[in-house]
C-alpha cells in the first residue's frame, strides 16, 4: 500500500496530475474531511480543524519574526467542558502554529498508515521522508508556463498572478523549513522531480503511477 505525496509549485499542473494518479491508481485523495475525522480521534471537534498547509501558511516578516517570543495564534475556538459532570460551560482555547501543525502531522501518519492515499502539499514529504512505501514527487514549471496556467483557470492580471506565485512559493518554503527542517526546492528530499512544462500530464501521471507500483512491488517481495 503504496502512499504519494505530491509537492508543486503554483500553476505547475500539480493538482491535475494528483487528481488523475488517484483516478487511475483508485487512491483517496488526501483532503480537509479526512483531517476532521482524524481530529475526532483526538478529542477536537470539525470547527477546530486549521488546514495549516504549505498553501494557507501566511509568512511573517523578518522582524515580527524576531520580536515574536511565543507561537504565533492561529484560531481561537469554544470548546465545552463538563464540570463533574453538573453544568457545561464554554472556554475559549487558543491553538496555536505548533498545534496546527501537530494535527497535519498526526493525520498524515494516520493517513499513511491507512496506505493509498495522494497527498498534496501539507508537508508530507517531511513527515514521511523515512517511512517505507513511499512515493515523493514535486511539480515544477518554468515561470511563464504557470502564469499561464493559472490565467486559463479564471486569474487574469498578470501582476496579480505573479504575485500569488511569489507569495506562494515563499510560504510554502517557509512552513518546511520552519515546522519540518527541509528546503522546499531540494530535490534530494524527493524520488522525482517533473517538470510540467516538458512532460504531458498523461505522460506524468504514467511515470508516478509506474513508480509507484514498482516500490509497492519491491516491498512485497
């Protein structure tokens, strides 16, 4: 039970290639209900659930870095507790970076443990990096080729794509190099690196799907 994990660049045809691995392997695709029902299993409830991933991290500036002395608040939800069992009452809890994250990391591995699932984003490369029966794969595209991506699914201000690209690849190596200790480009950190403007998504998805099932092979032997 092979688990991939799909890390991409912004308008690199990442997603489309994830999606159609899933299909043509008959995989989950790894999503924000599977996180909720992960969380009830530690005692959280759906409206506590932060999808803190690579594409949502919001980057801090240098100096708000610098002065921060405790983790930065994320979400402040009402939980209830029963006092002996008498009355409920409702506190606010705070959840923080660290807890976030926690979470992700929690229902990756659980994820992983269910086996045939695709995982995008989420630092799955990271907290998978040293368990068996793994697939990790990055997305890339030269800069041109995602504006344009990205233009033909509904984005059409080129300095307002350009913008969302920079924001993106800077929080998404930001999470990995802050929560997991990785450099988000380094391809030493995957089994393949794509580049969806040379290779076809049919194409791309044929390759991960072959390598898959040659480490699934491998491991049963």
């Amino acid at each position: 039970m092979t688990v991939i994990t799909v890390s991409r660049q912004l308008g690199s045809g990442g997603d489309e290639i994830a999606t159609q691995v899933c299909e043509r392997l008959g995989y989950q695709f790894f999503n924000k209900e599977m996180m909720i029902e992960a969380a009830s299993d530690v005692g959280l409830r759906a409206e506590e659930v932060v999808d803190f991933s690579e594409d949502r991290y919001d980057v801090q500036n240098f100096l708000e870095r610098l002065l921060r002395s405790r983790a930065r608040q994320v979400k402040q939800v009402l939980v209830r507790d029963d006092d002996h069992k008498v009355i409920d009452t409702l506190n606010a809890r705070t959840l923080n970076e660290a807890q976030c994250v926690d979470l992700v990391r929690y229902t990756v591995l659980t994820a992983y443990e269910t086996g045939n699932f695709v995982i995008v984003g989420r630092g799955g490369q990271a907290i998978l990096r040293d368990k068996p029966n793994t697939l990790h794969v990055r997305v890339v595209a030269p800069l041109e080729q995602r504006i344009q991506h990205i233009r033909t699914g509904g984005m059409s201000g080129i300095s307002e794509i350009k913008l969302a690209i920079e924001r993106h690849d800077r929080a998404a190596a930001e999470y990995l190099d802050r929560f997991f200790g990785i450099t988000w480009d380094d391809p030493a950190n995957y089994h393949l690196v794509i580049n969806g403007n040379m290779m076809p998504v049919r194409a791309a998805v044929e390759v991960i799907v072959a390598a898959a099932e040659a480490i699934q092979a491998t491991a049963s032997v």
